[in-house]
C-alpha cells in the first residue's frame, strides 16, 4: 500500500485554535487497512502518535514530537430498520454537523439539538458530546474502534463505552489503546418526540413563529442560536467550550445563591448541582477580556479565542488565570474541556 507520508507537517490547518505547532510526521487513512499499514509502517516505529479528527477539542502548547494521524473515514449508511427507529452507521471521519444533518433530512430524529457542534463522527463517544439537553449516549447503539496492541477490530456497546459527563471509556482506561473506525446510531421515526425546554430553544422557534415545530424546525433553532453565541472557528479561533460545567455539593451551590440569587444550577443526583461554568466565568470578569492576541469570547465567557498569532502556551496560561480566579471567587474547581497537548 503507497503511503503519503508529510514531514515536519504544520498543524495550524488541523486544529481549530489556528495555533502555531508542527509534528515530525503527518498521515491521513480512509479505511481500516490503511491505518494498519501505517501502524505498521517501519519508518514510523517507535514514534510518539497522535490520532485527529476534526482538530476541534485540542490545544497544542507545543510541537508534537512524532506522527499525526488524521481520520478521514467515511460513509453514512443504514445497517438495520424497523416501524418505528433506524440504526445509522457513519464513518469517524465524517463531519459530525455533516451526519446531523443527513438525519433530519432523512427525517430520523434524535440528534437535532446536537446540530452544528464542530469535529467528527469519532469524536462524538470519546467525549460523549452533548448540547441543549442531549448527550450522544442517548442515541449511541454500537460503535467499531481498532485495537492498536494487535489491529483487531472490537465492538463496543453502551454499556462498555463508560459514558459520564464529557467522558468515556477512551478518554480514561482506553486512551490511547483504540482508533475509533466507525460508529452507529438508534433513531426514531416519525412522530418525533421532541427535546425543546432546554436553553433558548423554545424561545427561538416561537420568534420563528413556529408552534408545531418538525425536528428539522429544531436543528435550524439550535443552529440559529449556536451562531447568535459561538464564533465560528474558521474567522476566529476556538475549541467551542474550554471547561466543563462544574459539579458540586448542594451546599456550596446553595452558599453562592445566598450572594447570587441568579445563578444557574441543575440537580446533579443526591446532594450536588451542576452550575453553569460560562456564569461563573463571566461574573468573575473574564467575558470580554482581551490580552493582545488572545482573550476570552465577548458573547460566551466558555469559549477561549485566538485573534489571530496567539500561540498555544498563551491561552493555556489565560487558562489557568480563569480556573484561579473562579475558585478564589466561588470556591469551584473548574476544569477543562479541551485536550491539551
């Protein structure tokens, strides 16, 4: 099999912060047989590898010292059916808004309010993504993932994925053991039970005029307000969310409603809530802030950006100044969202 093989590639086209970062080696694979040829390819052996999809969730704080591999699988295809769902596979390497997409057109319900999130399909289980009151877990059926110790491919099930909050099984005991080939969905058919209490969501499609809202109606309303909030990676650079929304004891939640009558907070199970990490960013001063090059986004405190020139090492010390002032503030312990490398 002829490999295409890019030395000291840049990175900048490949991660979503448009930082400044170079890697010894960098590869694409399509299909499952060129990926074991490049794990096998003797003038890769013995370097440090770095698998990437969309480049979405990562920061780079320095040159990686080894092999880039990029996951360019793709397909979407129907694997099963009945009267009321459809199991949809799709390759890691598709556009997740891309497979989105392609479900509502198809009219098969379930991942509508995760619409325009960046990255690709294989990312989805690994941080088990989630927006306005949807998380992949709640449609995830199966997903195919090559084992990098001997190239088997293994099935795993929900149940075997591990999924938490922003986490599963390949972000904890198999990081770095598995390459995510492919992975398939549990939809539904019309009648669509819809999920609009979340966020703004309801709110948008009534200013649409919308009262009997299609899932369709739904995508457009999450898109419409993802933009109105979130910069667009290609004009300004950001990973989306930098830190998780906090999980803590009832009784700091409760300590800081005594100050902040208004702060977001969620049950998270017996005796803790989940606050809403961009208030507490914002009302620690940070939303707006800028620092030459980089700087935290004027709509959404969650989200880092790079004006342009920043380098990886910048905004991950804005990082650490935003996570110190939260906890000198509130007492919680954020943390973060996006990989850094």
């Amino acid at each position: 099999m002829a490999m295409h093989i890019l030395r000291n590639a840049d990175l900048r086209p490949f991660n979503t912060f448009g930082v400044p970062a170079q890697a010894e080696a960098l590869a694409r694979f399509s299909d499952v047989d060129q990926l074991r040829g490049l794990l096998a390819a003797p003038e890769l052996a013995g370097m440090p590898r770095l698998f990437l999809g969309g480049g979405s969730n990562v920061l780079f704080t320095h040159n990686w010292p080894g092999m880039v591999l990029l996951n360019e699988i793709p397909g979407i295809h129907v694997v099963n059916e009945d009267e009321r769902q459809v199991w949809v596979q799709a390759g890691a390497g598709v556009p997740w808004h891309q497979f989105v997409l392609h479900c509502v057109d198809h009219g098969w319900g379930g991942v509508e309010n995760l619409s325009l999130i960046p990255g690709k399909v294989g990312a989805a289980p690994m941080q088990n993504i989630g927006a306005y009151g949807v998380e992949i877990k709640d449609t995830f059926h199966s997903l195919e993932a090559l084992r990098i110790s001997d190239g088997e491919v293994v099935t795993f099930d929900q149940e075997t994925c591990h999924f938490g909050y922003r986490e599963s099984y390949f972000k904890r005991e198999g990081r770095d053991q598995f390459v995510i080939l492919s992975v398939t969905f549990r939809l539904n058919k019309a009648p669509h039970v819809l999920n609009t209490s979340y966020g703004n969501i309801q709110q948008e499609l009534e200013r649409q005029g919308i009262s009997v809202p299609s899932i369709k109606d739904v995508s457009n309303a999450v898109i419409a307000i993802r933009r109105s909030k979130l910069p667009d990676p290609a004009v300004l650079g950001n990973a989306g969310s930098f830190f998780k929304n906090p999980v803590v004891t009832s009784v700091l939640a409760d300590r800081i409603k005594q100050d902040h009558p208004d702060m977001p907070s969620y049950p998270a199970g017996e005796g803790h809530m989940k606050l809403a990490a961009g208030w507490l960013i914002e009302k620690a001063g940070w939303k707006g802030h800028r620092a030459n090059d980089h700087g935290v986004h004027d709509k959404q405190a969650l989200v880092l950006v790079n004006h342009g020139g920043a380098t990886g090492q910048a905004i991950y010390d804005l990082s650490e100044q935003v996570l110190r002032s939260v906890h000198e503030r509130f007492g919680v312990e954020l943390e973060r969202e996006v990989n850094i490398l």
